[in-house]
C-alpha cells in the first residue's frame, strides 16, 4: 500500500531550511512505509497543517484514495498543531505525531529538530573567531529580536527606561502597517553585511540595515567578538508549555557565550538535562537559578534586565577576566554536549519506530473532534 507526502503547504522552496524539512519527510516517510506496509499512510509535513491552503490539499489526496488508515504529522520548522486540521473521516483513523511536540515532554517520538538543523546548518567558525575580543568597548550584551512580540517589547521598553539601550547591541523589528506597544520604541537596527547562505530568505532582497536575527549564523563577527552576555529573545514567551528550542538559542551555544533566555524557562531545565549549563554561574550578576524557575513572564524579562543592568556597571577588564576565566570553558563543554544532542536527534529520526508504536484514535474522541471543529471554523474553514 502506498505511503502519501504532503509537504507543498507549508516551507516555501527558497527557505534556508527547506532542503532539511524535505529530508526529514522522507526520512519518516520511508520509516511508515516499512512499518505499516499494508496500509495507506499519509505523511504531512505539520508546518502551517492548519492552514486553509493546506485543509484544500488534504481534500484533493482523499479524493484520491480510498480511505488513510495512518495519518502522521511531522513538525519541523514549527511546533506541532493538532486542531484546525483536516483529518480523513476514517473512524479507526491512527494519528501519529513525531518531531516538535509541545505538550508532551516525554512523548517517545518528540525531535529536537530546532537543535538538529541550526547545527546542521549553521556556519563554521574557529575558536579563536568566536573568542571575546578585548577592547575598549566591549559590548557587554547582544540582543537580537526579529518579529516584535509583545514580551520583546516589554524586554526592549524596560531596557529603554533603564538607559541601558546604548549600552549593548539590540535589535527590533516592526510589524508592516503596525505600530508598537510602546509608543516610546522604535526600529532597531544594526548595519552589516549579510551572508545570504545563512539568511532565512537567501533569494530576497535584504536591507543592509538589518533589523532581523540572522538565523544561520553570528552576522559580522566585529559586533559577536565585542560581546560579552547574549540575550535570546526566543519566538515564544514564556507561556508554560513544553518549548520548542530554536535556532536562537543554539546560537550563543555554537558562538560559545554566556546567555540568559527572554523566553520559556523550560528550555534551561531541557538543555541541563544534557550537560548544557546556562544559570548555574549567574548569580554573579545578580539573578540566582531559582529566581529564573517561574511562569510568570513579566518575572522573566525583569530578571534579563536585572541582569543586563548589573553586567553593565562592570569594567570592561572585569567582564573579559570573567569570560576567559570562569566561563570560556564552561561554553566550550556546552557546545560539544549541544553537538552531541543533535547527534543522537539524527540517529532517533533515523531509527523513530525502534523501540515505540505511539498514536491516537482522534475520530473516536468526541471532544477531540469538537475542538477540531471549533478550530477549523475560527480559521475561516466552514465543514
């Protein structure tokens, strides 16, 4: 029986990332088809599933076939949605989900692809380029935010109101035909070459003015070489749910420096699981590990400013000593266990039904059902 792909709705072709969605597809694709060869199985690709472009194309392939007794989604680029999605009507239907999961941390199919694919594709450097330079001006923090959130905004006004703006290097974009939150903000830039290979849109026209975070890689390294602290504003907040890591936090990883998170706590906690260690030395600047275990966002972006205002009444020799003698090391350990998480992602995406046979039945849960529904009708689609 045959196993169906569906990935023309989400990634467009251009995208830096698009080679490695399409590889993980297949990947699991070939996966299905060995475990369950006698049934009709349909990949999805869960990048925007619940989208209407994508509920039309799902029509089309049902259309096709006589029934899908498999349906698996495979999140990527994107957390995984599991509502507003249009599921065949077969009532044995088994849903598998296998990659970015967020609301099972434990879930046997749950990927780091965030972390697999920044290593994969980020650009190689030296140690001695990613070193902290000294200087007279030593940044000592770096902050790169690209789509204004809301708790980048507050991260950014607290930081303005502080005077601590031009103390570092911080970035914010702005919403076409939106304004900010704050009537006080307003685009921040940095300008430097870009490297179109590890830019999210390698084809398009790019404003030397760049307001955005490059994904796949440190930009010019005269800005990443004169600072010290990098701040992640990651996509989401810190929203209580099991966190989708992004490329923003592998970033500081690779580039071995100290960060903190403007972001899910959670990712702290996942990443120390696996040797990688980002609070444990901070109390020196003021914010101690408990303090950074909470939901509550507006403690989060108060603690990065605590932190970013104490780091900024230092000295320029006191925030070098305490790179190259404190924290240098810890970084380079933190890159290699980072390394090794997208390692043994690749082997479990490789070998994903060894040890599990995980799914749902959605289409005999009736509140399953109905949420779905609910979903499909608030993104415009009427059944």
């Amino acid at each position: 029986m045959p196993t169906i792909i569906h990935d023309q709705h989400g990634f467009h072709d251009n995208l830096t990332p698009t080679p490695l969605v399409k590889e993980t597809i297949k990947i699991i694709a070939d996966q299905v088809s060995d475990k369950f060869p006698n049934e009709i199985n349909l990949v999805a690709d869960g990048t925007w599933l619940d989208s209407p472009k994508s509920y039309d194309n799902l029509k089309e392939i049902y259309l096709q076939v006589p029934r899908i007794d498999n349906f698996f989604i495979v999140g990527t680029v994107d957390k995984i949605h599991t509502y507003g999605i249009n599921y065949p009507s077969n009532p044995d239907l088994k849903l598998f989900q296998i990659g970015t999961i967020c609301d099972d941390y434990f879930h046997p199919y749950r990927l780091e692809w965030g972390i697999w694919s920044a290593v994969k594709l980020f650009k190689k450097y030296t140690d001695e380029e990613l070193k902290l330079f000294y200087s007279p001006n030593i940044k000592p923090y770096i902050c790169y935010q690209n789509k204004p959130h809301l708790h980048r905004q507050q991260l950014t006004y607290k930081l303005l109101k502080e005077g601590l703006l031009d103390k570092g290097i911080i970035t914010l974009k702005k919403n076409p035909g939106e304004e900010f939150i704050y009537p006080e903000l307003t685009e921040l830039s940095v300008e430097e070459f870009i490297e179109r290979q590890y830019y999210l849109h390698p084809n398009e026209y790019i404003d030397p003015f760049f307001e955005k975070q490059i994904p796949y890689s440190l930009g010019e390294l005269k800005y990443w070489q004169n600072s010290f602290l990098n701040v992640v504003s990651e996509t989401f907040a810190n929203d209580g749910t099991t966190p989708y890591i992004t490329e923003k936090t592998v970033k500081p990883i690779l580039g071995l420096r100290p960060f903190i998170i403007n972001g899910n706590y959670r990712i702290e906690r996942q990443l120390y699981q696996r040797a990688v260690i980002i609070y444990d030395f901070l109390w020196k600047l003021g914010v101690p590990l408990e303090e950074w275990i909470t939901d509550d966002n507006d403690k989060i972006v108060d603690n990065c400013v605590k932190v970013i205002k104490n780091l900024c009444s230092w000295s320029n020799q006191e925030i070098y000593n305490y790179y190259r003698n404190d924290l240098y090391k810890v970084c380079l350990s933190n890159r290699d266990h980072l390394i090794g998480l997208a390692n043994d992602t690749e082997i479990k995406m490789r070998n994903i039904f060894k040890n599990f046979t995980r799914y749902s039945l959605p289409n005999q849960n009736q509140e399953f059902v109905e949420k779905n529904l609910y979903k499909l009708q608030e993104n415009g689609i009427n059944i």
